[in-house]
C-alpha cells in the first residue's frame, strides 16, 4: 500500500491558542514599551540639540558609583551596563521559553526562524564590510547592524495601526530573540576587554550557585537579587559586558512549571521585569544614548564616511534582503510552505520592518567606537537607518493592511463569548488547529 506523501507545515499560519497568547502578552508590553522608547528617543534628540545641550552632557557624564569596587561609573555607562542588564536578562528569558515551549523547541519549527534571522545578520555584516573596505574605513562596526529593535518595530506598528495577524507578529519576535542571541555572543566573544580571571572566576560560581538554587526549587527574591547584583558586578569587573551577566540568569532560571504551580520562576520573573525593562530601562538608555549632535556638518557625515555608511546600507537593504532571503530558501527547500492567506510580499515588508536596529545597535555601537566622533556618526546612523527602515516597511505594510485587518479579525472574531477566539473551536480549521486548546495535530 502507498504511503501518502507527509503534508507540509503552514508557515506564517494560524498559532496554537497556548502559543498564541503568550506571544500576545509579551508583544503588548513591548509595544507600550516601544512607544516610551520613541519618545525617550525624541526627547534625547530634542534635548541634545537644544540651548540645554551642555546640561544633557553634564548629566550624562556624571560619575557616581563605589570606586573600590571598581563601579565608578558615568550616568550614561550606568544605563547601558547596568540598566540594559534588565533588558537582556528578559531577552534571556524570551529565549529560554522559545527554546523550551515555543518555536524553537524542535528542529522542524526552528528551522525557518532561525535560518531568517541568521542570513538577517550575515548580510548586513557582510553589507557594511564591503561598503566600509570600498571606502578605506574600519571594520570594527562589523555587529552594528546585526539586531532588531523588537520593541520599536512594534511601535511604528502601533502608530500605524496596523492589523498584522498574531503569527507575523510572533515571527517578527521569534527573529528578534535570535537577533538578540547572536548580538548577546558578539558582545560576549569581540567586546571584552582586559579580562581579569578572578573576577570572571568568581561571576561563574554565583552562576553555578544560582543554578542550584532553581534546581533545589529555593524561592525567595532575597536569595537571588543579592547574588545576582554579585554575579553582574563580577562580570563587569571581570572584563566581558555586564549584560551578559542577565542572559545568563535569565537562561539558568526554571520555564517549566511543576505540579501546582501557577507560573514558573522564569514567568513570574518575566511578569514583574518586563514593564521595568520595556518603560524604564531601555527608554533611559535611549534617552542618554540617542542623544547625539544633528548639523548639516554631522548629516553629510552619515553619507559621506565609510562606517556610517556602511551601517545605514546593512540595516535599511541587508537586514531586508538577509531575512527575506533567508525565509524564502528555507521554505524552498524544507516542509514549510506559506499561508495561502498571505504573500512574500508580507514577508518583504516584514523584513524590512527588522531594519530597525535601534537600542543594541547603539550599545554596539558604543561598544566598537568608545568616545570618538566615529561613533556620534555611527549612532546618527543607527537612527537615519531605523527611521528609513520604518518608513520603507509602513509604505509595504499599510498596502497590505486590508489582508491584515481580515485576518486580524477572524482570529479575534467570538460569537459565543466564551474568552476563546471561534476559529480555535471549528472542527477542521484551515491551518490544522483543530481541538479547543488550538495543539496542532
């Protein structure tokens, strides 16, 4: 007897309910966030170019710290090594939940995503080191275009109102942890510096320590804030950036729950740091990084020197060829095969959005040109390019809005108002979730 050939996998279809509310509840922060981070963005901007610019460097450039804990630190390294802490040890999470429960769990679902987001940083790296030898500058700005601002990307959806169903959203956010894992091991492996082995000696064994304490279910805030400020200082006196210190923790923490427990530490963590991370943290790194001169002078820098250059051309034209490319060649050539419901050119314009590179491009940024005026260009860069990429996916984006605004609807459509979206309880969905709780079959 034949067997029938295996079907192939809906990409960008409708998501389990489970899955789907999780991306929900992590997106609707996001968004908020994001909307804090553009005015924070604005306000650094304005404020920077004001009579009240000499302020904003004054405040910026105040120390404050324990120096003989080697953390006398300026107010703006205070927000991009301390602050940001918070920010990637949410990423760390994100990720460990994909990893363990969402869409990287196998190999079969990860495939896609992860083939997106890798081709969405090999081409913008390969992009600025060619624009940047073309033009005799330094390749030391290779990772400054690698990542994807989720939050902000988020925001100009918001302000676009734009109807995207919840699976482009989730493969918007899916790329973004992926991006924010491989910006996590570049700035771990090619931004260390004087590496003292003692200190990294000591920020290992708190790890360790921190481990155990999730794995023998030890509870309690008091345990693992004092032992994780421990961790991060030893981090940061141990030569690697400090934020690596919170993706660590934010890997080690427990995601799946145990028998009469209403959320894992990793959720319960998640829950309370998120809002911190997403309305305080990375709008006052924005606030005290975006802040750089805007002149006639400093604009034609953007366009004129290799490095700028080089990081406008990666994120606005690599981050969207990388991705698109990427998703077209792994759904070419695996199981995967798009929506009927939708086009390439939604991906396009997704891609594009994914251009957007703001808060880790400037960390990055920070990180390879400390303190030059190579770096203020780099940084006007970052935000150029991110406005040019929000610009070219709202123009892609808003023609297809209609498609959107009927999924959108669909999906959130419930008659018999039971909390459970109706096209979850149809007998034979189209996108093969099929039982009340939406687990594929």
């Amino acid at each position: 007897m034949p067997v029938a050939p295996r079907s192939r996998a809906s990409f960008l279809g409708l998501l389990p309910l489970p899955e789907r509310q999780a991306v929900a509840r992590a997106l609707r922060t996001e968004t908020v966030g994001g909307l804090v981070l553009l005015a924070a963005a604005v306000l650094a901007l304005v404020w920077a170019n004001s009579p009240l610019s000499g302020v904003y460097e004054q405040i910026r450039d105040f120390h404050f710290g324990i120096p003989a804990l080697g953390l006398d630190l300026s107010v703006g390294h205070w927000t991009s090594d301390g602050l940001l802490t918070v920010f990637f040890l949410v990423a760390g999470i994100e990720l460990k939940r994909e990893l363990v429960v969402g869409e990287l769990r196998t190999p079969a679902t990860a495939a896609l995503p992860v083939i997106a987001a890798v081709c969405g940083m090999a081409v913008p790296a390969a992009l600025y080191a060619t624009t940047v030898s073309i033009g005799g500058g330094s390749l030391e700005g290779w990772a400054v275009p690698m990542a994807t601002d989720i939050a902000f990307a988020l925001a100009v959806l918001a302000v676009l109102s734009t109807h995207l169903p919840s699976a482009l959203r989730a493969f918007l956010l899916t790329l973004a942890v992926v991006d924010d894992l491989g910006a996590i091991i570049v700035i771990a492996v090619f931004f260390t510096s004087d590496l003292n082995p003692y200190a990294l000696a000591g920020a290992f064994a708190g790890l360790v320590l921190f481990y155990v304490l999730q794995r023998q279910r030890v509870t309690g805030w008091w345990w693992y804030v004092p032992l994780g400020i421990v961790i991060w200082a030893l981090m940061y006196n141990g030569g690697v950036h400090a934020t690596v210190a919170g993706v660590a923790m934010g890997l080690i923490l427990r995601t799946r729950r145990d028998k009469g427990e209403k959320a894992s530490p990793a959720e319960r963590t998640g829950h309370l740091l998120h809002p911190f991370s997403a309305g305080i943290a990375v709008p006052l790194f924005a606030l005290f990084a975006a802040g750089v001169g805007i002149s006639a002078t400093a604009l034609g820098a953007v366009f004129t020197s290799p490095e700028p250059l080089g990081v406008v051309v990666a994120l606005v034209a690599g981050k969207t060829l990388g991705i698109f490319a990427g998703t077209y060649f792994a759904a070419r050539f695996t199981r995967a095969q798009l929506n009927p419901d939708l086009a390439w050119a939604d991906v396009f314009g997704l891609a594009a959005l994914a251009g957007i590179g703001f808060t880790v491009a400037l960390l990055i940024g920070e990180l390879a040109f400390p303190g030059s005026e190579v770096g203020e260009h780099v940084k006007a860069a970052v935000l150029i390019a991110s406005l040019a990429a929000a610009l070219l996916a709202a123009v892609l984006l808003r023609l297809r809005n209609r498609v959107y605004r009927r999924l959108y609807e669909a999906e959130n459509l419930d008659e018999d108002a039971d909390g459970i979206p109706d096209i979850y309880q149809q007998s034979t969905p189209a996108s093969g979730a099929d039982r009340r709780d939406g687990t594929p079959t």
